[in-house]
C-alpha cells in the first residue's frame, strides 16, 4: 500500500480575494517621482501576499491539504536589475514570521516552490545564468524566513535544448558547479513537456544528486521511442534516498487530443488511476502535485471521483491510501 497526499499550486478557487501575486511593473515603479516612496509600495503588496499565502495556508488546514506550492511572484520586482540595493526581506519579516509560526505548529504541511521558466541554469548567456541565481537566491531568503528548510524546495525545468540538447546538458553541469552548495541543495528537476526527456533529466539528477520529480503528463507528451517510466520508476524513487522529503511528482490531463500538452481544468480520475496501479507498494508516501486550471477544486473534484474506486482508502479531505 502506498500514502498519497494531493496538492495544488498558488491560489485557491475558494477563497475569494486571497491573491499571493499582487504586483506592480517597473514601468509604473519608475513613473513615481519618490523611489523610496515606491519601495514602501511594493513592500505593502509584498505584505499583502503574504498576509493572503497565510489566509490560503489556513485554508489548506481546514480542508486537510498538506500540500501547497507557494508561488514565486510573492515579492514584486525582487530582482530587478534596477533595485540592487533593496533589501525586501527586512519589511517582511513579520510576515514571514507568522507563516513560520504557522507551518511549526503544523509540521506535516509541505511547501515548496516552482521556479518561474525564466530561470535557465543551462544558458550559455552569462546574464541569463546570473539573473537565474538572483532569483533562486530569494526563493532561499523566503523559505528561510518562513523558517522553512530550504533543501528539495524549489522545482525547475533543466532549461533549454538551444539547438543541441547534449551540449545544453553540459552547460547544466558546468554551471550548476558555479552555484553555492545550498541552492544546489535546494533545487528539483523535473521532465518537461518540449525538451528534455524523462531519461535525460534522470542523467542529469544521478550525476549531480537531485532528486527528480516525475511529471506523468509531461512524460505522456514528451518521450523518447522506447523509452516506458515503469522502467525508469525505481531509479526516480532512488534519487529521493538522501532527501527528508517524501518522494514527490505532478499530475495533471491534457485538456484535449489537439492540445494535449495544456493543462485541463480537472484531472482524469482514471489517467491517474493508470499510474497509481503501477506504483502502489513501490514507495511509502507519495505527494502528488496537481496542475490544474481549477486549483483547489480540482483536487477536491478527483478526491470526490476517487471515493469509487475499491482499492482506495480514504485517509482525509486531500490523502488516501491505495492498497
């Protein structure tokens, strides 16, 4: 048998006005005749969505979600190149704080990140890399100041193919030797949908030890002649061996046979039946990220439509047991 806890990204369907993305464009930064003005504003949004992520945190609580990918625009122009000097963190530190105190007094709640898909390790522009560290270096400040332990938080594409795959997978490796060991140690991977293969990104996590989230949907889209996950299955879960994470993995349906790499609104209860009847008793815990247009909803959609299956045990609002 094996536990899986479902969870979603970024926003919920059901609590209204809770947006953790309120931002404001340097463009209208710049058009503000007091830049210290303007900072104290983008620190008041900054508080905003956190006071919001502690709203929807609440929320998850409630409806027993143990599992939530917080989104990466939490602090508006955070890296921008013309803010260098900004400290961000000082003005949130009370809010992310009160998170701190929160996710303590519920240790079973995960959290994590996805960085945004302009965060490129493997570019071979050295502004581009630069920028990507600057990045994932306040994904760190922001779990740190959550009192959130930043290793195995931060998911990621390996980046682009930029005409030869087998060279951008160099530049990855020569690269990912040029970041501090404890953003290494924060960072996941995952298969895409376009580029790099189930296989390739195994490559890449077992030479360089980061553990690898198996995305079912971008692997039906996206995958070599020959190549089948069951094969990869045990070497995936292997490299979770180090982590003190559960083994983690994103679900989500393709909208439709024309679209088939977009996201649909809800998941397909028996496209993620298909893959839990390959891997129950493989591995203890399982998390499962949904990537669905409806958010919460469509988790509390699929738990609804797993209730008829007899080999499921329900455990809570959002896990379950398959036996």
């Amino acid at each position: 048998m094996t536990l899986v806890r479902l969870g979603y990204a970024s926003i919920s369907m059901h609590v209204k006005n809770c947006s953790t993305s309120k931002t404001m464009t340097y463009a209208s930064f710049s058009k503000l005749i007091d830049q210290e003005a303007g900072l104290r504003k983008l620190e008041k949004i900054a508080q905003t969505n956190l006071a919001n992520l502690l709203r929807l945190f609440k929320h998850n609580l409630a409806h027993d979600i143990h599992f939530f990918r917080m989104t990466s625009k939490i602090v508006p122009l955070a890296n921008h190149p013309n803010l260098p000097a900004w400290n961000y963190i000082q003005p949130l530190k009370e809010g992310l704080e009160q998170i701190g105190q929160f996710l303590a007094q519920h240790p079973t709640m995960r959290a994590d990140f996805h960085a945004d898909h302009f965060v490129l390790i493997n570019s071979p522009v050295k502004e581009v890399f630069v920028n990507s560290v600057k990045t994932l270096r306040m994904h760190h400040r922001l779990l740190t100041g959550m009192g959130i332990e930043p290793n195995e938080r931060c998911v990621m594409h390996v980046g682009g193919g930029y005409g030869n795959k087998e060279k951008a997978l160099e530049q990855f490796i020569l690269n990912w030797g040029r970041l501090s060991t404890d953003i290494q140690r924060m960072i996941i991977l995952e298969n895409d949908d376009k580029t790099f293969t189930l296989s390739e990104t195994l490559y890449l996590c077992e030479k360089l030890g980061i553990p690898i989230v198996f995305d079912y949907h971008h692997y039906l889209a996206h995958h070599t002649e020959g190549e089948n996950w069951t094969d990869q299955w045990e070497r995936i879960l292997s490299t979770w061996q180090t982590s003190a994470l559960p083994v983690k993995m994103h679900i989500s349906s393709p909208r439709s046979a024309e679209k088939y790499r977009a996201h649909a609104d809800y998941i397909d209860d028996s496209m993620f039946m298909d893959f839990l009847q390959e891997i129950k008793g493989s591995v203890d815990h399982i998390d499962c990220m949904i990537e669905a247009k409806q958010k919460d909803d469509a988790l509390f959609d699929l738990m609804k439509k797993l209730r008829s299956y007899p080999e499921i045990e329900i455990v809570d609002g959002a896990s379950f047991i398959i036996t």
